[in-house]
C-alpha cells in the first residue's frame, strides 16, 4: 500500500457508512448471535434480534415472498439487483456444479451461493439516511440536524460520573449541548471510542498519557475485529463487453435509463460485486452450518474504473495496477474477493494526544495470527475450483497468471505464492467493531453493557459497529440497521415506563 498505511475511511455524511458503502445486505448466522447472549448479553440471542431484522426490512425478492424470514412492510428497502452479467450466471451455474446449494444467505441457512441481496430501492441506494431520517426531518419538531459540525466530547460530571451533554463544533464555533434524559453516541467504530477517551473514558495509560482525567477507566479501543479480504484471484473470460467497467457503463442509453428510473441498467450494480458464495473449511472446528470465508463475486477489478477510485480506494501502489491490472483494461475478466469470517487477529485503537480533530491510530494488526491466511488460502483454491466447472469453462474461464509484485519469486499458484499474495493484496471492507464491545459488566473486555449503556457512566449509550462483540458471519451494515432498531425500542422502553 501507499506509505504502507491501510485506508480506513468513515461516513461523515448522513446516513453514515450505509451512504458510502457497497449496499451487500448480510444479516448474519443464528449462531453468531446465540454466541453474543451465551456470553453474558441477555436479551441478543438470534430469536430476540430476528424480530429486529424483519421490521427495519421491505423486501421485494423474487421467490422469497412467503418465507417466514423476510419483511415487506419496513423501511429498508432489500432487492436483488435487476442487472446481471452473463458471468456472474456463469458463476452462480459454476458454484451449484461444484457443491454448493443455491441459498437465501438471510434465510435457513447460509452455506451455498446467491446472487447479491442490496440496500437498494429501485437500483438506487437505500441509506439509513434514505429510510429513516429523509421521510421525517422536516416533520418532527424534537430533531435537529447539524451537518457540517463535529462533537468534541461527551460533558461527564466527574462526581456523579452522569452524562449531562455534548460538546461540538459548528461554524468554526464551540457550543455545547445540554441532555435531559441521556446522550447517545453513534459515531461509529472509530470516533464513538475516540470522544469516550476524550471525554475521561478509557484506558488509564493512554488517556494520562494524553493529558486527559481518568473519569471511568475501561478498554475503549483495546480491541478491534475486522474482515481483512484479499483482492483476488482475478479471471479473464471469452465473453465480449460482459464485465462492468466505467467505459461500458456510463453510455448515454445507460444514464438516460437510469435517470428515468430504470432499476435494469448497469448503473445500479453494487460497483460489479454481484454474487455471493459462503464456504466452510474442512479443517475448520466450528459447527457445519457457520461459514468460515466468503467468496465476493465482482465481474470486473481494479481495472473497472481504469484506477481512477478503486485502486486509491484500496490504497495500492501504481506498481500493483500497472502491472497486474492495466493490461485488463479492455478485456471481460472477473475477480473474487476472499474474506474469512472469524479471524483471530485482534487489532486496537489509540489517541497520539488529545486534539479531537486528530485521526485516531489504529493498528489493525492484520494476519497476527496464520491461522486467518489459511482460511483466506482455502478460499482461493475453491474461487479456482469453482473457475474449473463446465458452467465456467464454456465463457472460457481462465486465472490471470500475473505475479503479484513481491511474489514473483515464488512458485505460482503454490501454496507459499498465495500467502504471498494474502500478505500483499489485502483489502479491506470496513467491518470493524468491537472498539467499544458490548458484554456484561463482569466482562473485562467490555465497555457497555446489554443495553448499551457505558459501564460505570450514567446516562451514556453508545449505538453502532463499536458494540459488536464478536465478527458475524456477514458485512456489518445490516447488523448495524438491526442494533439501532433495537436500541430504539431498549431507550424507549426505558423512558416511557
């Protein structure tokens, strides 16, 4: 990567991350949430969240309308997208060849394959700022919207240890904010730590070390989970003008469609991701029904956009482009990106000192463990073996055998070549969580509790990917979605009782 530093964006937008993201709608495995109540968070368990799942969702999806895992009365608007390449039904044809069921991934049960599920209304993105907060901002009376400010920190009277309010910045001005009841804090993964350590809430030696009072010592930070994915291996195909690319996309019939509200053309694909496939390793310990890596299906690479905002997305070098990906330019190929579900490196976040306005550190502590490229490495060989089946052969799949840059010295396609790869084409998809994890207060290791609620703080919550204990067997946007809905009903319950 450039300056060998890893890109790690945040949605400084209304509706967040869900207004920047991929739009992939995964709510997760059964047993990711049983984990998360039989480690002590009462009220988290699969049956008591799957309700929450159901009513944020409007699901138009062919063939599941009756099944009794789906919604289609709620806000969030879930559909498959309209536009398909012949290469992706060539993959998902290919997928079924080698084993897998075809499967709703929001259903039953997960392994298998699918085409992609998105937060998607009409082919156009459906944020939480789309679904919840467009319909109502101009219409209730009790909301306030600043856009264009930032909160500094979270006013904590340090004898009670009770939130009375926030402090922030608008217009180059410092106001503060007075809470009757309680603050909420829902500035994601990465800022929702950072303005509890400014605010007095964190680990003792970072926060003395900056200059700030210790008010409620705990591990704010000092635990971060994530989706490391590599970007690879990529396909070539015979197929002619099959891979979504800007060139293809942005014809004039194209954009007259999609602005007449067309949800068919190519404009509204998930930026090429368009199918899904979840494996389970064979040397995995977990039970059969819990995937252990994901296979993201994108009918295209780096190359879509001629490395104008994919590759500086990824943070790659020139080098890796121009060498693995220029010459694909002009040629249908596809990619899979390979993500392990559970990995075991455990990275942290820190503040340098004490300005709000500085970037949080984080380290995310990638392949600490081996055992993470492993399954990473299972899954490549399984995107090959799946580029191996009839349904594959007939577009004339075949793996582009451009050595990664920094590997060239290794065999290719051996084992110790694709470590090699793994440790070069890491890609992040912006799962993190945990930074401020959800567990019972006996729970060294955590920083609220089942309600969300900030240990030893009184009215203080904290609401978004932060909580998340432990990584589901998913892209976290929808689990984010389900967490708000049933936070709003644990804040309700609380004040109208």
């Amino acid at each position: 990567m450039v300056n060998n530093v890893c890109f790690h964006p945040r949605g400084r937008i209304l509706g967040g991350t869900s207004s920047i993201n991929f739009m992939i709608f995964i709510r997760g495995n059964r047993r990711d949430f049983d984990g998360w109540a039989a480690a002590g968070n009462t009220g988290w368990s699969y049956d008591e969240v799957l309700p929450y799942f159901r009513k944020m969702e409007n699901a138009v999806l062919d063939g599941l309308e009756q099944t009794p895992y789906r919604n289609h009365s709620g806000p969030l608007h879930v559909e498959h997208v309209k536009f398909r390449t012949q290469i992706v039904n060539a993959f998902v044809r290919g997928s079924q060849e080698s084993g897998l069921p075809l499967t709703d991934y929001n259903g039953a049960s997960q392994i298998g394959v699918a085409y992609v599920q998105a937060t998607t209304r009409q082919g156009r993105r459906h944020s939480s700022y789309r679904a919840y907060i467009e319909p109502i901002m101009f219409k209730r009376r009790n909301l306030k919207i600043f856009t264009f400010s930032r909160v500094t920190k979270v006013l904590i009277d340090p004898a009670t240890k009770a939130a009375y309010g926030v402090e922030f910045l608008y217009r180059k001005r410092l106001y503060s904010f007075r809470a009757n009841k309680e603050v909420v804090l829902s500035a994601g993964s990465f800022i929702s730590p950072q303005l509890l350590m400014l605010s007095g809430i964190g680990p003792a030696d970072n926060l003395q070390r900056i200059g700030v009072d210790v008010i409620q010592e705990l591990p704010v930070g000092v635990r971060m989970y994530e989706h490391v994915s590599h970007f690879g291996p990529t396909f070539i195909t015979n197929t002619t003008r099959q891979w979504i690319s800007t060139g293809l996309v942005a014809t004039i019939p194209n954009v007259l469609g999609f602005l007449a509200g067309r949800p068919d053309t190519s404009m509204s694909t998930l930026a090429s991701v368009e199918a899904l496939a979840f494996l389970k390793a064979p040397f995995s310990p977990l039970p059969a029904d819990w995937p252990d890596v994901e296979l993201i299906f994108a009918s295209g690479s780096l190359a879509s956009d001629q490395g104008t905002a994919l590759k500086p997305g990824a943070n790659f070098k020139n080098e890796i482009y121009d060498k693995m990906y220029r010459p694909l330019e002009n040629q249908d190929h596809y990619s899979v990106l390979v993500m392990p579900y559970h990995p075991k490196s455990v990275g942290r976040l820190w503040l340098k000192d004490k300005n709000p306005l500085a970037i949080p550190i984080i380290d995310p502590n990638y392949f600490a463990v081996e055992e993470d490229v492993d399954y990473m490495l299972h899954g490549i060989k399984e995107s090959i073996r799946i580029a191996e089946s009839p349904a594959m052969q007939k577009i004339g799949t075949k793996l582009l055998r451009t050595p990664v840059p920094g590997c060239e010295s290794l065999p290719f396609g051996s084992d110790d070549y694709w470590r090699c790869s793994i440790r070069t084409m890491t890609y992040t998809l912006h799962h993190q969580v945990a930074t401020t994890r959800m567990g019972p207060a006996s729970d060294p290791t955590a920083v609220v509790s089942p309600q969300l609620k900030v240990h030893g703080i009184r009215k203080l919550r904290v609401v978004d990917g932060g909580i998340i204990p432990s990584l589901p067997t998913a892209h976290t946007n929808a689990v984010i979605f389900m967490i708000a809905e049933k936070a709003a009903d644990l804040i309700r319950g609380e004040w109208e009782g």
